[in-house]
C-alpha cells in the first residue's frame, strides 16, 4: 500500500466508482471479501499484536482476543448477507379491490453509498480499521474510507495494507477501501460529497461537532455515533444484603476493565444507603496500567478532579498506580447528585465510578431518570423480587438491559443492541450484531417493474433462496431455511 492519504478527493472519487460495482456484485462475492479479509488478518495477528501492543499497552493477551473478535464479526456479517434477511425483501402483489388499489409493489434495501469510518481509540482492531462499522458497509456494497485513530498509526496502517491486498486478491474494484489520516482529513471526509453516511466511535465533543457538521451539509447525511455512556447499575437492597460483597468484586473488575477504557464501563451505581458494596469495593481496587494516550490521561485527571471537588462528593476507595492513572471509587447521596447532574452524571473516561447512595423505590427511580441516555443498564436484585418498575425506567434510558451481570463486553451476534438515546448514539441503530448494516441502507421501492429489471431478490420465483415478506405473510424459502 501507498502511504495513506491526508485529502480526500482522490480516495472518495475511487469510492464513487467503486460503488457501481460493490452495490451491484452478488452477496457471495461481497461475503468473499469479507472472508479473504478475516483470513489475511488471522494469518498477520502475531504481527498485528505485536504492533498494537507496542503502540497501546493494552497487552498481548487482550489484543489476541481482540482480532479473533475482529476476524469473527468480519465472518459473522459474512452470513449475514448469505442469510438474506437483512434486505428486508417485501412485494405486494396487484390488489384492485384494496382502497386504494394496491399496485405490484416490492420494497428492498440498498447500500447507501461510500461510508467514511472513524476509527476508536481503545480498540485498535475491534472498532478501528477493520472493525465493526467497516464489516458492516463492507457487507452491503457500501466502499469505505476508514479515518485512522493518532493513537495506534502503525497498527492501523498496517492493517489498512492487509484490508486493501485481501480485496485486491479477491476481485474487489479498487476504491473499496481506502484509509486516510489527521485531523483535517477527517472533517474533509464529512464534507465530500461523495460520503453517504459517517460511522464514529469517539468522545461526545467530537462526535457532537462531527454530527452538527454532518447536518450542515448542503446535503445532510446520515451520523452514526457512539459517543458517550453512564451504563448505571441498579442494586436492590435485598441483593446488596444477599451478595453485596461478592458484587463489590464484580463491579470493581468490570469499572477497572482495560484502566476504565471501555464504552460500556459501569459508571454510576446506584446503592442502598449503608450497602455492603461500598463498604467492601475498596480492597479490590487495583494500581493500573497506563492509560492509552496522554490526551485521554490528562482527560481523565481533569474528570476526577472536578467530580471530587463537589461538595458533598466522598472518595471510598482510591489506588495510586506509579505507571498509570489512580483507580477511584466515588460516593454521594441522592440530593447531591440530582442537584450536580451535569458535571456527576457525565461520562469520566477512565477507572472511575460513582456510587449513588438511595433511600426507597421513588428515589431510586428519581435517580433512573435523571441518567442520560446509555449503551446498557444493570440491574441485580433477587429472584423473588418485583422489578417491574425498575425494569420500565432503565428501558427508557439504555438499549441493552443487563439482569445480575455486568455490562464490559459485548457479544457479536444476531440479537445484539449496542446503541441508546442520546448522547450513547446519535440513532435508534446497533453498531455491534447483525442489525448493525441497516446504518448504510436505505430502502427503494419497485412499482410495477418488469420482471426483467427486478433485483433478484424482488424476483418471483426468490432466486436468492431468502426469507421475504408476501402480501403481509412472512415466507421462508421452499426448504425453511436458508
């Protein structure tokens, strides 16, 4: 590979074209690519790791797991499209005694157009250049030009080589993918009227002016962005008098989890005043590993400090590191925190969390609803109890609700949700699990189309073998499956 780009215009142009050829190839050549690319960077993980460990600390046994995550996400949207559900294939056939008549109507979705993809941080492989949001537009026909993230370069331009030669090997047209980088690169690609759709994995400032600039377009795109979450947890008082202590051990590995880096960290934890989980947290408090870069070290500095110096704000637990950022364990009663909501209840990226002490159900729920938006929310509570209320407010504010676990890891699956209201994402839409093409399609409607110029997954007689929707009935393929 080339060295990566720092403009735009000569990668977007190559996508546009690209994309007459990706939106149209069929879903096995596309589910191809994405098997050559998993293959190529199964076959460089020593390499990859190597790199990736040098550059982020984050270690070789993380890392290792981390490609064999990318690689199976990569081989999971693969099915996806095999599958062919994720068309939405939907006809209506000719209806004249409907009011008003219904003509032959057959609806699908197509890939918007190139997507950029902005690369995170703590993930160097999982949520970066060969990541979630890449498999996912790969896999529909849409090109992608990844911008890469400062803190891993060489991993990223390492891998960017590995994704480029897969595709060229497996007959992919050139402009399928492209990396670019720095910081005005990046603005330059929300710009170019050649990008159809930005995927972003990122802090909430950034993300939010990357989101305003996306809607300032002379032609708005759609944004999709992670951008920043609490992930409450929610202790009944019968589960903290059953397993308060075995939860304080649970929660201080899943807070201090990769030195707090984690999107789904569980930041704010909700507690019955005199919990056995505050009073047993401290002692696994653990020295921690340097942070990724220095700017989120010095962010998350900056965090703590203003979070410990609100009166009424009590520090349980702290652990020096001589390396890395100090763990630190918060606490406040519920006054307190409903009254600084806006500097308590804002993500601190980093091996911080805050305990919310409640005193009853509609404190508790009080507290609920004065979270913003997340990616998940926790509750532990006992078998025989009533938490239906609890239940209805954490849906309200988090797209994915755990029940006695916690929220660091995310599976890669079909049934997967990783996204929530606002400012967790800036869409209803998953970036992880099968749903998560749906961000780079669109859907297009055929209105009396002859038969001929139909898609074949709109086609009569399903040539593709995929589930679709038949005047309102569900219909599998012929052997009920696919």
């Amino acid at each position: 590979m080339t060295e990566p780009s720092t403009t735009v215009d000569i990668p977007a142009e190559a996508a546009a074209a690209a994309f007459a050829v990706t939106s149209s190839a069929p879903d096995r050549t596309r589910a191809g690519w994405l098997h050559a690319i998993a293959d190529a960077l199964d076959a460089a993980a020593e390499e990859l790791v190597d790199l990736a460990a040098e550059e982020t600390g984050l270690g070789v046994v993380r890392l290792t797991g981390e490609v064999a995550r990318t690689t199976n996400q990569l081989r999971m949207f693969a099915d996806v499209i095999d599958e062919g559900s994720y068309l939405e294939a939907t006809i209506d056939h000719v209806n004249p005694d409907a009011t008003p008549p219904v003509p032959d109507l057959r609806r699908m979705l197509r890939p918007v157009g190139p997507v950029a993809v902005f690369a995170a941080s703590n993930f160097p492989f999982a949520f970066s250049v060969a990541g979630g949001d890449t498999a996912s537009a790969l896999a529909v026909g849409a090109p992608v030009i990844v911008k890469s993230h400062p803190g891993h370069p060489r991993t990223s331009r390492r891998t960017a080589e590995i994704v480029i030669d897969a595709l060229n090997t497996h007959g992919a047209p050139e402009g399928t993918f492209a990396m670019v980088e720095g910081f005005d690169a990046g603005l330059a690609l929300v710009d170019h009227p050649a990008i159809a759709a930005v995927g972003f994995t990122g802090s909430l400032r950034g993300g939010r002016a990357l989101f305003d600039r996306a809607a300032a377009r002379p032609d708005p795109i759609p944004f999709y962005g992670e951008l920043g979450s609490l992930n409450p947890v929610v202790v009944t008082a019968r589960a903290d008098a059953a397993r308060g202590a075995e939860l304080a051990e649970g929660l201080a590995g899943s807070f201090q989890l990769g030195v707090g880096q984690f999107c789904t960290k569980p930041g704010v934890v909700l507690v019955p005043e005199g919990s056995d989980l505050e009073g047993s947290l401290a002692r696994h408090l653990a020295p921690q590993p340097r942070m990724l870069t220095s700017s989120i070290a010095e962010g998350y500095a900056a965090g703590a400090d203003r979070a410990t110096a609100i009166p009424g704000v009590e520090i349980v637990g702290r652990a020096e590191s001589d390396e890395g950022p100090a763990a630190l364990v918060i606490a406040a009663d519920a006054r307190t925190v409903i009254a600084h909501r806006g500097e308590l209840l804002e993500e601190v990226f980093g091996p911080i969390t805050l305990l919310v002490r409640y005193a009853g159900q509609s404190e508790l729920l009080e507290l609920i609803g004065a979270v913003p938006g997340s990616l998940t929310a926790t509750v532990h509570a006992e078998r025989e109890e009533s938490v239906e209320e609890v239940l209805t407010a954490l849906e309200r504010i988090a797209g994915r609700v755990l029940f006695d676990g916690w929220p660091t890891g995310v599976a890669v699956s079909w049934a997967q949700q990783h996204g929530g209201p606002w400012p967790a994402t800036t869409s209803l839409f998953t970036s992880v699990g099968a749903t998560a093409v749906r961000r780079f399609q669109r859907p297009v409607a055929y209105q009396g189309a002859p038969a001929e110029l139909l898609p074949p997954a709109l086609q009569e007689d399903n040539p593709l073998n995929i589930p679709r929707r038949v005047d309102g009935v569900l219909r599998l393929p012929a052997n009920g499956e696919v």
